[in-house]
C-alpha cells in the first residue's frame, strides 16, 4: 500500500462545474491521504490528536459501490424524462462522471473507511440524488451535457434581460394618472419541461474556446476529458493568454501539427508556462548543459515533461552524469537523444544502477552514453534476469561485461520474448559463442525478417561469413558480397 498526501478543499470534492475562483490565499486547505488500491482511488481522513488512521478496502467493495452509483444516475435520468434505453446508451458515456460521484461518496461517507463498511443502497441514494437535483438546478437544459462532457466546464451563455420598448401610440392618459408601457417584443417562450430537456440530448453545447481550438489541432474530446481530469486547472486555461502561444511557439520550433495533441495529453502544464519568463529561458539552459538546439522539435516530441523540470533539477542530473565520467559531448547526446533520463532521481535510480553496472565489470559510464534508456529499467526485474541469462548459457562474467559495454541495448529485450528464441536459433547457425561477444547487436535484429532469411542465403550458397556481416550490411552490400564470396569459391574449386 502506497500512501501519497495531497491537498483537496475543505469545503468539499473538487468541482469542475463552477468557474476557478482567482483568488488562492483565501481558500482553506487541509491535507488528506491518498491511498492507491488495485481499482480505484479511494480518499478518507480520520483526526486522532492530529494523526491520519487508514483502512485498506477492499476492491471487490468498491465496485459495488460503483455499481450502485451507476444505477442511482439510471434511475435519476429516468426519472427526469428519459426513457429507459436511451439513458442505458448515455451511461455508456458517463464514466468520467460516475468517477466523480465515486469520489462524492468516498468525501460524504469517509469515516466508513476507518471500519470498513459497506454502504447500503439508501446511503449512496441519499447522497448523490441531493446532489444530482442541485446540478439539475444549477445548469438546467445543460444538465446531461454537463454529465457527458465532465469534466470539461461548459461555457454558460450570459442572460440578458429583456427591457420592454415604450410604444408611443399606447399611452392613454384620459383614463389613469400613470402611463402603462406596453412592450412589443413577444412573449418569452416556456421553459422545457424536464422530459423536453432530457431527450433533447444531441445540440451540442457550446464549449470552452480552448477546447474546440484543440479538436481543431486533432486532439480527441475524450483525450481532452482525461487531461482535465488528471490536471483540473488546464480547464481553465486561457486560449490567447496560454495555450495558443504555447502551440504557435512549438510550431514555429518545427513540430509537426499533428504531434501537437500528443505533446499537451502528455504534460499539459506545458501551456500554462510563461514563454519568455520560464519556456525560452529554460531552453537556454539546457542549451548551455548541451542539449542540440537543432534537435529541440525532436526532444520535446520525446519528453514534453524536460521543459517543466526545475533548473535545480536539470543541473543536479548533469552533475551526476560528468561525476559518472561522461565528457560534455555524451552529456549533450544523452539530453537530446533520452531527454526522460531528467525524470529519474540520482540517488534512487541512477546511482544504485550505475553500482550494479560497476559490480559485473560493465562501465556505467559507457552504457549511460551509448544506451541511457537502460537506466530506467529496475535491477531485479530486468537487469539481473539478463545477466543471469547469459551466465547461465556458459559465458564468463567477463564475456558478458563486454557485450554489455558494446551493446548496452542487450538489457532492454525481454528474455522470454527476445533473448531465448534468438539465442536457439543461434546455436543452429554453428557459430561459435564468440562470436556473440564480438557482435552483440545480433541479438537487436528481427528474427525472422533479418536473421532467418540472410542466414538461410548464405547457407544456401555455400559461403561462410562473419555474423557481423550477415547482419550489419545493407540488402544491397549483402549481395554484393555473397555473389563475391561464391565465385571466388568456384574460382578456387
């Protein structure tokens, strides 16, 4: 169990339908615990003189309770005029929602999770139907778009009052003291009934102008919906204040259009940066640690998140890499060609990696500047297994020390689905073991589009070569020096 301490509003669940309120320093905080379970995220909080107790619940009761919530939002759009089988084929579209009054439930009922209690049918009645009632009232005929869109706030049309006209060929002062005015504009049309606005479901509601400018960009309402819902404030970003900018400049860095809803579902907080106070001035650095300022389209396609980190953070990851023995010219590779290593913490990943490179004889600064993507790997579940792989096929520590120095990719490839089917179709080829220790990167070639059929080739021929040179050489060098091969053997016959 994993517990992780957030902050929420006191007041109640966060809510996506009222507009952000300005203004942080009046808001009241407090903390709560976030505990990760198997299906769901489930909050509580219990205060004995100060400390937080928590009880594990479990999943199984938890979507019960999902169910239950799922019935309860049936049986209230049923209730509000939709017939039975379109409400079934709306819920299909409201598991955002249903998330939310799961977390309704888990912030109305939190001392259940101190017992472990199930909630019965009654209790999530009563505290979702109070609240659906007031969402009714508060966005009236939008009310199931509210439920499908969520958590994407719908942007409200401003009501105008209508001020009546004066009409100058109505005013009769023979009969009373005051004049009456009489308006000529018609008589306001009546308001739907909750029937009427429940099946008229399929106007589309009109939406924030920074959502529809990136469903224009290609991004899918559905990703958009998960954006805000992982990161809330991205909802209320401004269009031509923050995104937009932000999009133009990645643009205008040669990203193409289309990685655009990409690079934002990744790290939204992307566009909420300041171009010239954080963006700009952060390339800038990372420029001076020896990012390729040619290549930033590429790098930012490959880890949006490299322009959110902090410099203090940027500067403590370079700082281990020159410590590792990496010249300027690898560290300056290894930011433009794996950005991501930014992400890892020095002392939990990096450092305890680089150890276990340094106990099986492998420099770590070499595998950090040829393949920095297996510093992201963890050491029990994909480092050692590949070690013990080879040791186990008779290869001395040394040996393998070798071709992981040469070929650190070799720790990337699964050993079930990579390693061992390479590894017997080798032995079948009558090579020596040597020769995988000469020539690693065997084990990077596709098995049947490049090793069978160019194995097969050469045996057919009659010819012996390198194992280097029946992979690594183009289709057309391949050729050329099999056709060698096979006339200077009949010259030679």
């Amino acid at each position: 169990m994993q517990a992780a301490f957030t902050l929420f509003r006191t007041s109640d669940t966060l809510s996506l339908f009222a507009a952000a309120s300005p203004s942080v320093s009046s808001r009241s905080y407090e903390f709560r615990t976030q505990l990760s379970f198997p299906q769901r995220l489930v909050f509580c909080r219990a205060e004995t003189d100060g400390a937080v107790s928590l009880v594990n619940v479990p999943p199984s009761l938890l979507l019960a309770e999902r169910e239950e919530a799922k019935a309860v939002l049936h049986m209230f759009l049923t209730n509000q005029g939709m017939n039975r089988v379109s409400a079934a084929r709306k819920m299909k579209k409201l598991d955002l929602f249903v998330d939310h009054l799961m977390s309704r439930l888990h912030t109305v009922y939190k001392t259940r999770y101190l017992v472990g209690r199930e909630l019965t049918t009654p209790e999530i009645r009563d505290a979702l139907i109070p609240y659906l009632e007031e969402l009714v009232e508060e966005h009236g005929d939008s009310f199931v778009e509210v439920l499908e869109y969520f958590p994407i706030p719908l942007v409200k049309e401003k009501s105008t009052e209508t001020v009546p006209k004066l009409s100058s060929n109505v005013i009769d002062t023979s009969t009373t003291t005051t004049t009456t005015p009489v308006s000529t504009v018609s008589e306001p049309t009546k308001k739907p009934t909750t029937t009427t606005r429940a099946n008229n479901i399929t106007d589309t509601p009109k939406l924030p102008p920074h959502v529809v400018y990136l469903e224009q960009l290609g991004m899918e309402r559905d990703v958009i919906k998960e954006v805000i819902r992982k990161f809330p404030a991205f909802g209320y970003y401004s269009l031509e204040g923050k995104i937009k900018p932000v999009v133009e400049f990645l643009l205008d860095l040669g990203i193409a259009k289309s990685d655009i809803p990409n690079i934002i579902s990744k790290r939204p907080q992307l566009c909420g940066i300041s171009l010239t106070d954080n963006l700009i001035p952060t390339m800038a650095f990372l420029e001076d640690l020896g990012v390729d300022k040619k290549k930033w389209a590429k790098v930012i396609h490959r880890f949006p998140a490299l322009l959110t980190y902090s410099r203090s953070k940027l500067q403590t990851t370079v700082d281990y890499l020159y410590e590792m023995g990496l010249s300027s010219q690898d560290v300056g590779k290894v930011l433009t060609r794996y950005p991501s290593i930014i992400s890892y913490s020095v002392e939990e990943k990096l450092r305890p990696t680089a150890d276990y490179f340094s106990t099986i004889g492998v420099n770590p600064a070499v595998v950090m500047s040829r393949c920095p993507q297996a510093f992201g790997l963890s050491i029990e579940s994909s480092l050692k297994p590949v070690t013990e792989f080879f040791l186990q096929k008779g290869y001395h520590i040394a040996d393998f020390a070798l071709m992981a120095s040469r070929y650190g990719a070799i720790y990337t490839f699964s050993v079930e689905d990579n390693l061992l089917p390479k590894w017997e179709y080798f032995i079948s080829m009558e090579y020596p073991k040597t020769e995988l220790v000469k020539f690693p990167r065997y084990f990077g070639y596709s098995l049947e589009d490049r090793i069978k059929p160019r194995h097969e080739f050469v045996k057919e021929s009659g010819v012996q070569l390198l194992l280097n040179q029946v992979l690594s050489l183009s289709d057309e060098d391949f050729q050329k020096l099999v056709k060698r091969k096979v006339k200077k053997k009949n010259a030679c016959a």
